[in-house]
C-alpha cells in the first residue's frame, strides 16, 4: 500500500480497494487528518497529535530527561546529541526527545504515517505549548533500512545517535495485539529487515544506535549491544561507538 504525500492530496484516498481491508486517509470535522478503517478491526480513527493527549500529559509529566528514551539516547546534563529516529511511526519518541532540546529528523517509510506526521507537526507549531519542541523536529519520507545514507545527506544532518523501534516480534495470540499495531502491521509489515536496518544505522551514527525491543525479546541479529537499559515491559540495547561529551 502507498500514497503519495502531496499538497493537493484528494481526500479521502483509499489505499486499498478491497472493501474488507480498506484503509482511507480523510479530514475529520476538527480538520485533522486521519486514517480511518473498519472500526472492529482497527479501532478508532488514528491520527498524530503531539498538542493533547498521550504526548502532552508525557510533556508535562513524563519524567525530563530521566525518561528510559532520552536516558538509551544519551541525554544528560550538558549533552543534548543530534537524533535519528529512523523508524518513526507516530512520533512519539520523538518529541520526548525534540522537547527535551534535541534535534531530531524523523524517517518514516510508510507514507500514509509520514502523512499523518506531517499533519501533526503543522498543527504542532501553531500551538504555543508545543511549537518550540516541534520546531526541532524534521521529517523525512523513506525507508531508513535502504537509503539510510542517501536520507541523511539530503537532510544535510549529521547524527550523533539513531533511534530505532522496529517492529516488535509477532506475538501468537492475535488478541493481545492492540488494534492500532494492527494497523501499523497492516500497512508496513512485520520488520523482517530490521538486521538490516541495524547495520545501516551503525553505519550512519557518529557516536551510538538505541534499539527499542520488548524486554523478553532477542536482540536484533548482529553485533551484540554494549548496554542495555530495561523496564516493566521493554528496554533499549545500546550499541556504542565513542562517548558523548557534555558541551563545553
């Protein structure tokens, strides 16, 4: 499934025609855009929204720079890195980050997501709250596991640390898989190329790389991590190159 990411996008665009599965980006009456499909199967209209909800009590709340994300990818006193943050699905992550001071470019492959990251941000810098954090934040439409390289040049960016949260493995029972990662799976598949997507980004980052696995999970074949930080439910595989210095 693909749609082109334009100006002029006609709305609704089906992204697929068989009626069972179609999934439809469209305005809703607050003028967001969202993807919307049938509502048993995937749950509620999804859309990015870094103003409300979920990303704003984080904002608020969250934990500063002793979050377990701005902790993998390096942010301490005085060292504030340059991001990645290769497979950036909603965005979360990566305005954690982006308010934490960082510049992050935010790479996502699946375009009707890019899309919807690209909505958010507008609706993003027209808020007062939040228009400082989404002003660090950049996006790019590509798929990171093969043009990793050519991205980065283009954006005229260079990467102390790369972000990474593929795809988590498929878990057998369907109904412990939340309805939005349904979505997610629908339309970019499962991360079979995630070795390949590592070594890219060990390839591209001057300093380190930060995997977001499950907390039971393998790491991602290839070169084993050199630290880990773990929660309740995931945890980060930090694979180093040099250490980051706090500016003087």
């Amino acid at each position: 499934m693909s749609v082109r990411l334009s100006p002029d996008l006609a709305l609704p665009f089906v992204l697929d025609t068989d009626p069972e599965a179609a999934l439809a980006l469209e305005r809703d009456d607050q003028g967001r855009l969202v993807l919307v499909g049938d509502e048993a199967r995937y749950g509620k209209p999804l859309w990015v929204d870094f103003v409300g909800g979920r990303a704003g009590h984080r904002r608020r709340f969250g934990g500063g720079r002793g979050q377990l994300v701005a902790r993998a990818c390096g942010l301490a006193k005085g060292v504030t890195p340059s991001i990645i943050d290769a497979t950036a699905g909603l965005g979360r992550d990566a305005f954690v980050l982006a308010s934490l001071g960082a510049e992050v470019l935010l790479i996502e492959r699946v375009a009707a997501i890019a899309a919807l990251l690209d909505d958010g941000l507008r609706r993003a810098r027209e808020d007062s709250d939040t228009q400082e954090a989404a002003a660090h934040m950049h996006l790019a439409h590509g798929d990171s596991s093969r043009e990793l390289g050519a991205i980065v040049a283009a954006a005229g960016v260079a990467p102390e640390v790369i972000h990474l949260d593929p795809m988590f493995p498929h878990r057998d029972k369907s109904a412990l898989v939340k309805k939005e990662m349904r979505l997610f799976r629908e339309l970019a598949g499962d991360d079979d190329d995630a070795p390949r997507l590592l070594e890219a980004a060990l390839d591209v980052a001057s300093h380190r790389v930060v995997v977001k696995r499950p907390r039971k999970a393998p790491a991602i074949a290839g070169p084993e991590p050199r630290h880990r930080l773990e929660e309740k439910t995931s945890r980060y595989d930090i694979y180093v190159h040099r250490s980051l210095k706090a500016e003087r």
